[in-house]
C-alpha cells in the first residue's frame, strides 16, 4: 500500500471537472485507489463519490493505492491536484510556485 498527502490549490477546488479528471485518470490503473479526507475514504474511479469528499481549496486528502502499480498511481493523482487541474490557481498557493 502506497499513499501520499496533498493540498487542493485550485480556485475553485473539486468541482465536477477536477472529479471527472482524477476518476479517468483513476481508471488507467490495475490498483485500488482511493481518497481520504477527514477519516472518510471513497473510490477514486467514483465522480460521484470524490464530489462527496466536498473539496474546496486547501483540502488536505490524501491518496491511497494498493496494487501493482500502486506508486505510479497515487503520484499520477497527485501530480494533478498540485497542477491544480489545469485551472487557476488560488493565490494562497501561488507564492509556493
């Protein structure tokens, strides 16, 4: 088992698109993934179950594999909450960058 924390920096935190992104990208993998926040974990393939995660910026999850390939899946994850999506990023994380 592999996991690694991470902070949501974009604007407008996990909305709909970010969710969308991380469950395709979820799917490229043979392991388990999933998020955590706050002591609850959901599927990391389930749009639907990171929206209830609730994820505005400066969410701290943290991200879960088990499997084959589980460290190349939680930095894939990762890697694209700190990229912020590709959407902007609150100016609370700009000064990191």
């Amino acid at each position: 088992m592999y996991r690694k924390k991470v902070t949501v920096v974009n604007r407008l935190g996990i909305h709909a698109r970010p969710a969308m992104k991380i469950s395709e990208t979820a799917r490229k993998f043979k392991s388990a993934i999933y998020i955590e926040k706050d002591g609850q974990r959901v599927d990391a393939r389930s749009i639907i179950d990171i929206l209830i995660l609730v994820s505005p910026p400066d969410t701290e999850l943290t991200i879960v594999a088990e499997g084959p390939d589980e460290v190349e899946a939680v930095e894939a994850i990762v890697r694209l909450v700190e990229e912020g999506f590709g959407e902007e990023i609150d100016s609370r994380f700009l000064r990191d960058r």
